[in-house]
C-alpha cells in the first residue's frame, strides 16, 4: 500500500510514519482550505492570511488522524493485536495490524474507537471554537478551530459507513462475524460492499464534475476509487489467509539453497553464481553460518568498476527479522513480513541453521493451486 515513508515521532509506544504521498494530501488540503474554503466563509482577508489558515487547518486534521488512529492501536494493543505503527498516507492514515483481530468482539472494539476518539475531538474543537469566539480571539482562529470540529465530525461519519475497510465496514464485518461464526465470509461481504459504495462516490465525483464542482468531483472521485481498491484488495488478502490458514513456510520453502561465501567478489559472484544459476536473492554464509542475503538488485547499484575489490560481505543485506523467519510459522506471516520489509524471498532459519529460502511466487503458486483443486 505504502511507497516511501518517513518517521516521525513516537506515540504511546507507536512509531508514527509519513508517506511520502501525504505531501501531495497535504498541498491539496491546504490550497482547498487557503482558496475555497475560508474565503467563502470568512471574507475580507488577504491571500497570506487564507493560506497560513489553510496550512494550520491542514496541520489540525494531521494531528487528528493520528489521534484516530492511536484510538485503534490503544484499543488493539488491550487485546493483544500487534500494531506496528500508524502510517499517514494520501487518503488518511492507517493502524498497520501485524495480525487479524482474534475475535469479533475485539474487531468491534478497535474499529469503533476511531470514529468515538473523531467525534471527541469534533466536540473539543466546537468548545475551543466558542471560547475562542468569547475571548474575542478573531475569525482566523475561530475560523480554523470550526472547520477542525466540522473535518472531525465528517471523519466520524464518513468512517462509519459500511463499508470495508472503512471502520464502519469493520464494524459491519464484526457483526457479520459474530452472527455466522465466519471471518472469512464476513470479510467478503464487507468487501463487496466497500466496492460498491466506492463506485457510489466516484459516480458522485463524476455528477459533481460535470455540475462544474471540480473539487468536489476530484475529491469524491479519489476517494471512491481509493475505497473501491482497498475494498478488493482486502477482500482478496482475506480469501488468501484463509487458504494458507493452516499452511507453513516449511511447506513451501526450497530446503538447501544455492549459497555463497561472504569473503568473494561481487566479480566473482556474477560470473560464478548469478550467470550459473539465474537466482535473484542469494543466503551469504561465513564459516559454515547464514550471516545475511545478497540479490541482483544490490549488485546492480553497485558501479561495474567497483566489482573487483567490493564484496559480498560489503554489499549483503545482515540477518535480521525484516529477511529471515522460521519454519514452523505460517506462510501469511512470510507474506506480510514481505509486504512490510519489500522483500520477494526470506531466508528460513531453524535454530541459527539455514534450512531454505521461500519466495514470493511459490507461496502465490500454491494459493493458485488450491483455488484450481477447491
């Protein structure tokens, strides 16, 4: 989902990242707010003066999707539900789970605290709006402080719509879930439902469009096609896990992979191993031991003159829990330490020893499998 992303802080215990797409989020914000928004509703002032309510303004719903997001990871962390951080991204941000809720009680918890922590917030920036407005504070803070408790209002609302994986169509998963005792079908029907009202907002983009309301209709019709997307992707993870529920990185694992020593060249890798074999990803051993990975990629930033003297060992990837795992966990575990660290293959480690390398393609080759046999 996530390209490029930056660290922030942390929170309660939760690293807090920015996708470099947030940038984009965050200029569009803040030229609705600096050109439409406030002119329209508080006239009389100068470009400087929207523009610095507009980047506030922006800054606000920052701060709160953060807060709406901590909701969830607070509430997932009580019930034991692995969260590895809150990820600002192009159309909000996102609790990332390293793990489906256990349960639908625990499913209903975590998602209906993003919407209540959105309306808290709705209610604290309605009160500061009043006390601002009292204090004779001006409408440049009365402003920004109003549209915080309306975005936050819209959030809690918009949120609570039916539709996965909005936190109303988890909602909506978690009564489906509890009811018939089945995640996986649950899922499915929170999913199409996403995909359709995701097809209902960009139809609304494309009315708003030729109605002339041209941000409106690109803010819909983004909207509408991002929920449309998520909506089959989560719908497909979904179907995925419960294919590979009960299967393990030993079942699909190659055992005793294709190695090569730290201490060669990059020179003699390419013409030893990589033209002999046509791997992409490679275990480096040192003294009988998996020490890290080393791929094609690495080799390929390397200049074409360095490959001489540089060598494995100065180019490798070190073991760490990003490329390795083991093989009793489960094959969903390899595919979401793969989409988290960027990595096609892991190495499999078994008490310090390397027992195989799974890949990307053998796991999906086997979800294909199972699918054609039912």
């Amino acid at each position: 989902m996530f390209g490029a992303q930056i660290r922030l802080f942390r929170l309660a215990g939760f690293d807090v990242s920015l996708d470099v797409s947030w940038v984009f989020i965050a200029l569009l914000i803040s030229w609705t707010l600096a050109t439409g928004y406030f002119p329209e509703l508080h006239p009389g002032f100068d470009s400087v003066t929207y523009w610095s309510m507009g980047v506030v303004g922006a800054a606000g719903l920052f701060l709160s999707i953060v807060l709406h997001e901590l909701a969830h990871s607070v509430v997932a962390r009580r019930y034991g539900i692995r969260i590895s951080g809150i990820t600002l991204f192009i159309f909000g941000g996102v609790a990332r789970m390293e793990s489906e809720p256990p349960t639908a009680r625990s499913e209903f918890m975590m998602a209906i605290a993003g919407p209540l922590a959105s309306l808290a917030l709705a209610a604290f920036f309605y009160v500061s709006t009043a006390a601002a407005a009292s204090a004779g504070l001006g409408a440049t803070v009365t402003g920004v402080l109003g549209y915080l408790a309306f975005i936050n209002l819209v959030v809690a609302i918009f949120n609570m719509a039916p539709a996965f994986p909005l936190d109303g169509g988890r909602v909506y998963r978690a009564w489906l879930w509890g009811r018939t005792g089945d995640m996986a079908a649950a899922t499915k029907r929170a999913a199409l439902s996403g995909q359709i009202f995701g097809l209902v907002l960009v139809g609304l983009g494309v009315a708003s469009l030729i109605s002339g309301n041209v941000i409106a209709g690109l803010w819909w019709g983004l909207i509408g096609l991002f929920l449309h997307t998520a909506s089959r992707a989560s719908q497909t993870q979904a179907e995925t896990q419960k294919l590979l529920d009960a299967e393990t990185v030993e079942r699909v694992m190659t055992p005793d992979p294709l190695t090569v020593p730290a201490g060669i060249s990059l020179r003699e890798l390419v013409d030893d191993h990589v033209y002999g074999s046509f791997h992409e990803t490679f275990p480096v051993m040192e003294n009988g031991a998996p020490v890290g990975t080393i791929s094609v990629s690495d080799i390929r930033a390397a200049s074409r003159a360095d490959w001489a003297h540089l060598t494995v060992r100065d180019l490798m990837h070190p073991l760490s829990q990003h490329n390795t795992i083991s093989p009793e966990e489960k094959t969903e575990a390899a595919l979401r330490r793969m989409r988290e660290s960027g990595h096609a293959r892991l190495l499999v480690i078994d008490r310090g020893r390397l027992a195989g390398i799974v890949a990307l393609r053998d796991i999906m080759r086997l979800v294909e499998l199972k699918r054609e046999l039912g």
